[in-house]
C-alpha cells in the first residue's frame, strides 16, 4: 500500500510516543523507495505477507492499527479507498467492492439474497469526490462504432446486466449461460439508433423479451478459451507487476477440481460477475455493449482459473474457502496488477 508524504509524520509520532505498534513490535514500519511517484514517501513494510500495522484484534481476526489508533483521516489515500473501486460520471459515484479485501470476498460467498442497487453514503469519508475513474465532462460511453450511449440508458443497461446475473428475478443458469444470453442482448442493443424510442426503453424491452438460455460451449475447447483469456490478463500487468502462469494441464485441473463443485457455487459466481458489472471502468476504456460483456467474459476466466489454482493447492474440489481464495485472486489481478485500457485493448481483438 503506498503512503502518502502528509501522513508520514504522523504515524511517526505516534510510533515513537507507543500509541502505534507494529505487528512485530519495530518503529521501522516505512518502506521508503527512490522510485515513488511525487507525493507518495514509500510503501507499508510487510511481515509474512501482511501490512506491519495489520494486528490481532481482540476476539479473533485481525484489524488496522493505524485506523484503530489514529482514526480514517490518519490512514493514507489508498487505504481510505480500499477496497472501494469507484467510478464518477456525470450520474455521480457508482461503488462497488474489490474482493481482495478478505472481508468483501467473505461477504460474497456467504450473503445470499438476491443484489440490488441501491443509494449509499459518500464512498469516503470527508472525501467529496473518491478516487477512481473520473469521467465527468467526458462523452458517454460507446455503444457501438457509431452511436454513443447516454447516460440514462448507460445505467439501464448497467442494471440490465446485473439483475440478469444476480437480481430477484435473475435466471438460474450456469453463469456462462447466462453471459451467452447478455451477450445476445448486448448485440440487440447495439442496433439501436436515436430516431426511435429511447435507449432505456431498448434496454426495457430486452428485460421483456423471450429469450431462452443457450448452453455455452464447454469441455476442451472452453478450458482452452479460459486460458487464453487469463494469459490477456496476465500480459496486461503493469510493470513490475507480474502474475503467475496458469496451472500445468489447465483442463484437467479444472475437470478435477473445479467442474465436480462449480454448480454449487454458481451463485456465488453470478454475484462477483454483477459486482464486476456495477461502476465498471470498462464501459469507458472500451464500450458498455459488447465491452461490458467481453470483461465479464474475462472476469469469469480468470476466476475459473484461480478456482483450480486454489483448489489444487488445497488438495480437495473447490469449495467456499478455496472459492474465497479465488475470488479474492481475481480481483487482485483484474483490479489492481492489470492496467484497465489494455484490457480493453485486448478484448477489441479476437478471444
């Protein structure tokens, strides 16, 4: 986590009059590197894996000591924001979670009534406008080469997508299936043109229309296409940022670890994927029809593939633990190691 110049100070003070500890019990807790960017002092020093401040809390699990101690304004910009991931338009702040965050990732797997949108407080305290994708000002969305969305329309879509996945009348299907129907929808949609009825009323209609669920390929051929979709995203870590190879023998990884289980986390499945839908920066960097689909497409790969990852390191079929695990791998990689606009780059191309 990098730390900002202007809490540096601070967190000293607080380390040498011992109203701050280490989890190791040294006042050495900045990482301090030549080769950070202006305003940032340097990095959290890590002890087995983990921030110096992140402490044992009384009753179990762990918590912030910095955050404890000193209070959210101590706390440096990317941990006020972690593990929100925002986007600002000209609609305001659309929030959603990052899953690398243990406790985010926890709630996935554990909540399990259907998702909605709903109204929240700011993103971040005392912080009027959050970090993230500013878009504001900036033309809306593409919705194919030649029309662009409006912003209207951009959310009923948005919302489109994530009831279909996750919302109290969403299908029950596999979520590859489900992704097959989105992306039938998102090519109706692209046909639509201005002279009509409205683009929300386009999407209304999609939400109407008697669509059945086509079984997305399967077997050797989609472990083949998820792997290709995964190594995408792995050449899409920025530099020096890099993410390890897919497992040895990826289809029999997933045929013994992962497809025995993966009806029984299809829930789950489906409300990362509507998490990965809501706010999401790709509707900008690429386009919100056939891009907010094709990065869903991607995100399920990649998580697919952590699954047998996760599940193999354990040694047992995939289940919530290893899911956990997984889900909160992929968003590590998708949110945070790879760069967003060569990401969607890359899904301009052939999957």
């Amino acid at each position: 986590m990098p730390v900002d110049d202007g809490v540096v100070a601070g967190i000293d003070r607080a380390v040498i009059a011992c109203r701050l500890m280490t989890v190791d019990g040294s006042p050495r807790w900045l990482e301090e590197s030549a080769e950070a960017p202006d305003g940032v002092a340097g990095t959290f020093r890590h002890v087995d894996g983990a921030c110096v401040f992140h402490v044992p809390a009384l009753g179990g699990g762990h918590r912030c000591a910095v955050h404890a101690s000193l209070g959210h304004a101590a706390l440096p910009a990317t941990c006020q924001h972690f593990p929100r991931v925002c986007l600002v338009d000209d609609r305001g702040v659309r929030v959603s979670l990052s899953h690398a965050c243990p406790t985010a990732a926890a709630m996935l797997v554990h909540y399990d009534e259907p998702v909605t949108l709903v109204p929240g407080p700011p993103a971040v305290p005392d912080v009027p406008v959050p970090e993230g994708l500013d878009a504001r000002g900036a033309l809306p969305p593409r919705l194919s080469d030649r029309v662009l969305c409006d912003l209207e329309g951009l959310s009923a879509w948005e919302a489109h997508v994530v009831g279909a996945l996750a919302g109290p009348a969403a299908d029950t299907g596999a979520p590859e299936d489900i992704l097959e129907r989105l992306r039938a929808d998102a090519e109706d949609l692209r046909a639509w043109r201005p002279a009509g009825d409205t683009l929300e009323a386009a999407v209304g209609r999609l939400r109407e229309a008697e669509r059945p669920l086509r079984s997305a390929p399967g077997g050797a051929d989609a472990a083949a296409r998820r792997g290709r979709l995964f190594e995408m995203a792995r050449a899409a870590c920025r530099a020096p940022w890099t993410w390890p190879a897919a497992p040895p023998n990826l289809a029999d990884a997933d045929a013994r670890w992962v497809e025995p289980a993966w009806a029984d986390a299809a829930v789950t499945v489906r409300r990362y994927l509507a998490a990965r839908a809501f706010g999401s920066w790709l509707t900008y960097h690429a386009d919100a029809a056939r891009g907010l689909v094709g990065w869903l497409d991607l995100s399920l790969a990649v998580l697919r593939v952590e699954c047998g990852r996760a599940a193999a390191e354990a040694g047992r079929r995939l289940d919530r633990t290893t899911l956990v695990t997984a889900v909160g791998e992929a968003d590590r990689l998708l949110l945070h190691y790879a760069d967003g606009a060569s990401l969607a780059a890359s899904l301009a191309g052939p999957a």
